[in-house]
C-alpha cells in the first residue's frame, strides 16, 4: 500500500460555508473528516496498486483522495449535485478519480467496471445500508471485498451469529464474511449523528453459501420467516409463504427444522435446507 501520509485535512465545515452549502439530512450526510481514521479504513481495504475501487456517497472527497492514492482507478458515486463542484475541486489533482453523479442503487456496476474482483468502500446511511448491499453483492461482475461504514448498531446486526441473526445478517453472509474492524465516535464526522459508527469489512465468497439456483427460494423462506419475528416459524412461515400451518408444519419437520423455532435461531446451513425443499414441497402441495 501506497504511503498515506501527507494528504491534507479537510476543513468541512468552513468547506460547506465558502459554498454556501449545509449538509442534507434527508441524504444522511455526515462527512468523516478524521484522517487517521480514514487512513485506518483505507488500509482496512487492503487495496493493491493494480485495484479498481468504486466509492460510494464521496461527499466532499474526503476518503476519495485516500483510495486514489492507493488504487489504480477510482469510480467516485455521489448522489447529490451540490457536492459535485467542490468534489471535482478537492479531486483535481487526482487523474485516476472517475467522478459519476448518480444514485448507487440505478447503477449497474457491470456498466462501470468490467473485471470481477473490484473493491466497494463507502460510507452510507442506515435507511439504504441493506439494499445497497444486496445490490452490490448480487451485481456481476461481483467485488471481492467491501469496507463499509454504517451506524454500529447494524454493524452489529451484520456480523451476529446463529441464535441472533436477522434478515439483514442472512443476506449479507450468504455472500461473505463480515467481520468489524473499526470503531468511529460520532464526533469524528461533521456535523456529528446523534449514533457510533463501526466499519464493517465484508471478504466476499467465490460462491454464495446457497447454491444459485435456490437463492430466490432462500430470499423467500428468510423474507417469510422474519415477517413476524415474536412468532414461531411455523405461524411466520405460514402467513410469509401463504400455506396453512399444518402445511408449515410438515415442511419445517420434511427439512430437519423443529416448527417451534423462531427465525433468528436458524443457521445458513439449515435455512440452506429449507431453501433446497421448498419448490419440491410447493410441487406437493399443488399436485
């Protein structure tokens, strides 16, 4: 990794002030402007000279000079035109930064970056923090690693283990291995959010954990499970999925699960069985 040191701070609020601009809550802008703990997440990336990282919500480029000083190209997203002028200011000395303004979740990756293996880093809000995942892992082609910064009780969520995990957990290690490997205190952004932050580093599987033909079934059944969480799975698998709770019943006792469950104790392995019996059981239920 390419030396970090000397990359100037980043003034944001006086930055905001000469433009005349204030950050928008509706967007959940909040600029890190720490730079150790930039440097921290930069290096967390462990982005080679040959890499192509795509940066999403650049804001003011604060991180963005980080990443183009270790990447071979950056692609910086950003989704609000007001952050544009004072970004491609910030940027200018940076030839290796693509600049795209445009809402990460009508991108298709596969537009921007044509070889698999590419890196994510953003730093995103909580009410997009799930879908933005999904999206990304599910893109092709798909990126090896992400390094995310989100409020650090859904980092939390994230990286749970069986017997706590949550549908936002399911659907991001299906695809990899999260793992937290930063704390960021709240008045390390500006303006400072009224949460922590954690940074969540996500080593992308080759192969997701559920064979690609059943992920839709696996996506249903985890959907359908977690509608009614205080409910057992027999009764959320049975409203989830439209079949009776007899019928959930027997499909729960057919894949080795025990109905009385509730859906935040299962295992991948074990939603994995499920996922792999339900279209034989939809076959019997029709027939």
């Amino acid at each position: 990794m390419k030396n970090l040191s000397g990359i100037p701070p980043l003034n944001t609020q006086a930055i905001l002030k000469s433009h005349g601009l204030k950050p928008d809550k509706k967007l959940g802008q909040n600029f890190l402007q720490d730079p150790l703990i930039l440097g921290d997440i930069t290096r967390a990336a462990e982005i080679l000279d040959t890499d192509t990282v795509l940066e999403i919500g650049s804001g003011l480029g604060g991180l963005t000079r980080y990443l183009a000083r270790s990447a071979k190209d950056v692609f910086a997203i950003e989704v609000d035109r007001r952050m544009i002028p004072v970004l491609k200011s910030v940027i200018a000395g940076y030839s290796n930064v693509h600049l795209i303004r445009a809402d990460i979740l009508k991108v298709n990756p596969q537009d921007l970056i044509t070889q698999a293996g590419y890196l994510v880093v953003a730093n995103i809000p909580y009410y997009i923090t799930s879908a933005v995942i999904r999206h990304l892992l599910q893109s092709n082609p798909k990126p090896r690693r992400l390094v995310l910064t989100v409020q650090k009780e859904v980092a939390r969520r994230i990286c749970s283990s069986p017997g706590g995990l949550s549908l936002l957990a399911l659907s991001v290690q299906v695809y990899g291995k999260p793992q937290i490997v930063a704390s960021i205190p709240a008045h390390a952004f500006y303006p400072a959010p009224n949460v922590d932050s954690e940074v969540v580093r996500i080593d992308v599987y080759p192969d997701p954990l559920i064979e690609r033909d059943h992920l839709v079934d696996f996506f249903q059944l985890i959907r359908a499970g977690f509608s009614q969480k205080r409910k057992t799975l027999r009764n959320s698998l049975s409203s989830g999925l439209g079949i009776s709770s007899n019928a959930a019943e027997s499909f729960l006792s057919l894949s080795g699960i025990e109905p009385q469950r509730r859906a935040e104790t299962l295992s991948i392995p074990e939603w994995n069985r499920l996922a792999l019996n339900l279209q034989s059981f939809k076959d019997i239920l029709s027939s």
